[in-house]
C-alpha cells in the first residue's frame, strides 16, 4: 500500500512539471509575438524625429486575433432558450394547484360554493391580467391558456354541475372574461391570445348550452363576444379570430330557432317568449350590417370573402327564424328593413363605390341589393303586385345602366325580368304552346312580363354602349320576347287553322316546327350586324326544334308532316349559319 501510494505521488509530480513546462513555453511565445506585433507596427509608422530611410524595411508582422469571443454554440444557446420557458410553466402548475385547492374546497362543503366560483373567476382573470403585462410572448401564451383552461371548465362544474351558478350568471362571466381579454390582448397585439380566449368561451358557451338546456343567455352572450370582435375590427385593431365567434353566434341561433322556434318545445329547455327570440334572431345581422358597413361604405375597406358569406348567412338565418317564429306578422315590417337596405346597397354601387379600386366593393353591393329587392317583394307585395314591381325594376335598371354602364346594373335588369318569368305565367304559356297542350291567349301578368322585357330591350338598342360580348347582358329580355312571339304564334296559327279544318297530333307538331324555323329565321337576320345575343337566341331555337323533332314529330307525325318539318328544319340548318354572318 504504501509503495502505491509513493508510485501515485510520483506520477503527479511528473504531470505537474509537464505542466509548468508547457505554461512557461507558452508565456514565451506570446512575449515574442508580442514584440514582432510592436516592432512591426513601429516601424511601419513615421518617426516624428527620425527621417525615412532610403531603403524600404519589411517586418514580418504575425496574424491579428480577433478580440471578439467566439460565438456560442447553437446547441447551448438552444438549450438556454428552453430552460427560460421552464419557469413560466412551473408558474402555470402552480396556477393549477390553486385552482384545484379552490375546487377540492367547493367540493368538500365546508364553506358555501359560490364564494369559491367568485373567488375562481377572479383568479383566472389575474391570470390574465398576468398575461397581458408579461414581456416574454412564450409565457404570455402560457399564462393565458392558464387562465382559459381554469376559467371554462370551473364555469361548466359550476353550473351543471354544483349548480351554484346560474347560466345567466355563466354567459356573463364569460362575455366580460372575453371583453377583458380584447381589451388586454389587441392593445399589444397578441392575437394568439385573442384566439385561445375565444376558443375557450365559445366551447364553453357551447357545452353549457347543451348540459345547462339554457339557450336564450347563453346565445346572447355568444352575440356580445361576436359584437365585441366586430367592435375591436372597427377600431382599427387587427382581428384574425372572427370567423371563431361568427360561427358559434350562427350556431346558438340556430339552436334557438330550432329547438324554441317551433310549437313543441323539448323537455328540460326552459320556453321563451317569441319577442324575445326575434329580438336575438334581429341582432345577428345587425351586428355584422353595422361592421361591413363602417369598414365597406364609410371607411372604404374592401369586402372580405368572410364578411361576405357571413353577411349573407346572418340575413339568412335571421329572416328564416323571425318568420318561424312570429309566422306571417313580421313579413312586411322585415320586407321593409331589406328594401332599406337594398336602398343603401344601391347607394354604395352608384355613388360611393366608384372608380377601378372599389369594383370588388361594387359588384358585392350590387349583389347583395338584388337580392334584398327580390327578398322584400315576396314579403311585401301581394302576389298580383309582385310580377309587376319587377318588371318596372327592370325597367328602372336597365335606364340606369344606360347612363351608368356598370356590368352589375346590366345583370339586374336580366334578374328581374327572369324573377319575374318565373312567378308568372309566360314561362308555362311557352312551354305548353310550344310542346305541350296548346293554351289559350296568356293572362295579363304573361303580357306584362313579355312587354317589359320589349321596353328593357328597347331602352338598351337606343344606346352605343355595349359592344361585344357584353351584349349577352341582353339575352333574357331579348330571349323572352323572340319566345314569347313562338309560342304566341304557335298558339295562333294553330287555333287559326282550328277553326277551318280538323288538326290531328302530327299537324300541331309540324306547325310547331314551321314557327320555331321561321322565328330562328328572323333571329337571324336582326343579329347580322352587331346583336350577337339574337344569333344566340337563334341557335337556341334551332337545338328546341331539334329535341322537338326528335320527341314529338317523330313520335306523332305522319309521312307527310315529317317531310314538312325536315324540310324547314334542313333549310334553316343551312341558311342560319350564312345569315348571321357579321357585315
């Protein structure tokens, strides 16, 4: 042992000679680049006393170290980054231990439950607040989801569960801890915490909807968190959550249109009154019409692809329950509110949204006016009245479009008469007259249509405007009334020749064909100079006399008629392509 011991010693003191060895080479290297770096620099410099020489001297001069320390390695630096975000995690264990402290006291009885949920709320929202006056985005996020993650399931035990708060009381806590949250998280742009807020209050208004059966606070405070998102957009905040809110404020009143809207209600959900329920159904839209038109109409920001289905939807929703619920009442007051927003639409097209940079903004208003118009009519007028607001809409459309030539305005005046063509009875007298039962002369509501779309069409050929391919604008009020002349002289020619001699099937079906060549025929020549839309309209003819010839004078034409009917449907396939020949 003691022979090892003085080996062990030995060896040491043999490392520690090496050692200083090696230490004073070193102190020796560096005292001779350090005085071949001053010579050198001395030399190199002028003397202030000492004149050049003659001969130029060279020194040597040794590589200059950087003074800047080597950089750290990634790995470290890494592995320094992580261990900062473990203190703020150990913070939210902590936060957990609290609120499960707080819940073990609820549970056990020993003092009242609602003291605790108070308590409860109030520490989740200082979590929050922590949140908010955090510097590190990682722990903000942290403390955040802390505060989510106490507040929403503490909420839902609290008043499913414990029933130690009432879902009023729950839908408020959660618009305020909302309200709270945008007023902390926009200010400084922290829209990660905006989106885990909102997840968390629109989840747990959700599941409280469905443990609680209580829709009417709870769909309202859906609504104040959806105005509040809208209210931080239109303050000038960016907002990339809003879709979250939308959709759950859409969900919960349909849930209300669904479940209380209709006579029976299901047991455990509580009745409401039906004002109550338009009330809620009303503010939907309203609160997404006020954003679109601050953003759109007043401050000119463009109309998002949200905003438009969201805008659209809400309407939607809201007119279908407010008539659910209330039946025929609420028809004409909310026929009314859509022609007023209708009115406010059309503004937009033709007065506020005006030059190349809002053409976006123009066509959405323009849709979005049509579509209340024809929305409004239907509420509104009667049946009688309907046929004939739209005809004289189109009328009106298709002046305006003459003096303001937006694509948009040419469409309406086509909407309205095709609206129009539809809830009357052109649309069946053409039909039958040119393939069904041959009907007597058409009502005065299929006159009207027929000569709004002359008039429409008329206004249009008086000006130079359209040229091209946007005469297509002009295809439904020119196809209704090259239509309406086939079927009226189908119809007449037939009832004509009724009163001389007696017409079997096969003489109906080929003076059918005869009118629909001769009518092609005539398209034909009127579109040889610039009204592209009547060769259109010509070539549509001819392919309904070809289903025609094929389903009915086939099926009940006789040698003789057959050979009628092909002769004109031969003629016409080989004159309408030379006629509508451009000159």
């Amino acid at each position: 042992m003691p022979q090892a011991v003085d080996s062990l010693t030995s060896v040491v003191e043999q490392l520690s000679e090496r050692l200083r060895d090696l230490e004073s080479r070193i102190a020796q290297l560096e005292s001779v680049s350090l005085s071949g770096q001053s010579a050198a620099s001395s030399e190199a410099l002028p003397q202030p006393n000492k004149p050049y020489a003659a001969k130029p001297s060279f020194a040597v001069v040794a590589p200059v170290q950087s003074s800047r320390p080597p950089g750290r390695p990634s790995g470290l630096s890494r592995l320094e980054s992580s261990a900062n975000a473990f203190p703020a995690l150990g913070k939210a264990a902590l936060g957990f231990a609290g609120a499960f402290l707080l819940r073990a006291i609820a549970e056990s009885g020993s003092v009242p439950k609602l003291p605790i949920v108070i308590v409860a709320i109030v520490y989740a929202c200082l979590w929050m607040l922590l949140s908010a006056r955090t510097s590190d985005r990682f722990a903000s996020v942290t403390y955040a989801l802390t505060s989510t993650l106490i507040l929403s399931p503490m909420l839902w035990e609290a008043t499913v569960r414990f029933e130690a708060m009432s879902a009023s009381a729950a839908a408020g806590t959660l618009a305020m801890f909302m309200i709270l949250t945008l007023s902390l998280a926009t200010a400084r742009g922290l829209q990660l915490i905006s989106w885990i807020v909102t997840l968390g209050t629109a989840s747990t208004a959700i599941a409280l909807i469905i443990g609680a059966r209580e829709l009417i606070p709870l769909a309202a405070a859906l609504l104040v968190i959806a105005a509040a998102s809208e209210l931080t957009l239109c303050l000038g905040h960016e907002v990339t959550f809003r879709v979250v809110p939308a959709v759950a404020a859409d969900f919960s009143i349909w849930l209300l249109i669904y479940i209380l809207g209709s006579g029976n209600v299901p047991e455990g959900y509580r009745a409401a009154a039906p004002a109550k329920l338009i009330v809620l159904c009303a503010i939907l839209p309203a609160i997404y019409a006020a954003s679109i038109a601050f953003r759109s109409f007043v401050r000119l920001r463009p109309v998002s692809v949200f905003e438009t289905v969201q805008g659209a939807a809400s309407v939607g929703l809201a007119a279908f329950g407010i008539l659910s619920v209330s039946g025929s009442t609420a028809a004409r007051p909310l026929g009314l509110v859509f022609f007023a927003m209708a009115a406010v639409c059309y503004w937009g097209t033709l007065s506020r949204f005006i030059g190349d940079r809002h053409s976006r903004n123009r066509r959405i208003s323009a849709t979005w006016a049509a579509a209340l118009v024809l929305a409004a009519t239907f509420l509104v007028l009667p049946n009688s009245g309907q046929v004939v607001f739209l005809c004289v809409a189109s009328l009106v459309a298709a002046t305006v479009y003459t003096r303001n030539p937006k694509l948009s305005l040419g469409l309406h005046a086509s909407f309205y008469l095709a609206s129009a063509t539809a809830i009357s009875s052109l649309g069946v007298y053409i039909w039958n007259a040119l393939a069904g039962t041959v009907p007597q002369a058409p009502d005065w509501r299929a006159w009207v249509v027929a000569l709004a779309a002359g008039m429409c069409y008329a206004v249009e050929s008086r000006t130079e405007i359209d040229e091209g391919r946007r005469r297509l604008l002009w295809l439904v009020p020119a196809g209704i009334v090259a239509f309406t002349i086939a079927g009226w002289g189908a119809s007449a020619t037939v009832r004509i020749a009724a009163g001389r001699v007696s017409l079997a099937a096969s003489h109906v079906s080929m003076i059918r064909t005869i009118v629909i060549c001769v009518v092609a025929l005539a398209l034909g020549l009127a579109s040889r100079r610039r009204h592209i839309e009547l060769r259109w309209i010509a070539y549509a003819a001819v392919a309904l006399g070809t289903l025609k010839l094929l389903l009915e004078d086939l099926r009940f034409g006789n040698p003789a008629s057959l050979v009628v009917s092909f002769v004109f449907y031969g003629l016409i396939l080989i004159l309408l392509p030379r006629l509508t020949i451009l000159r």
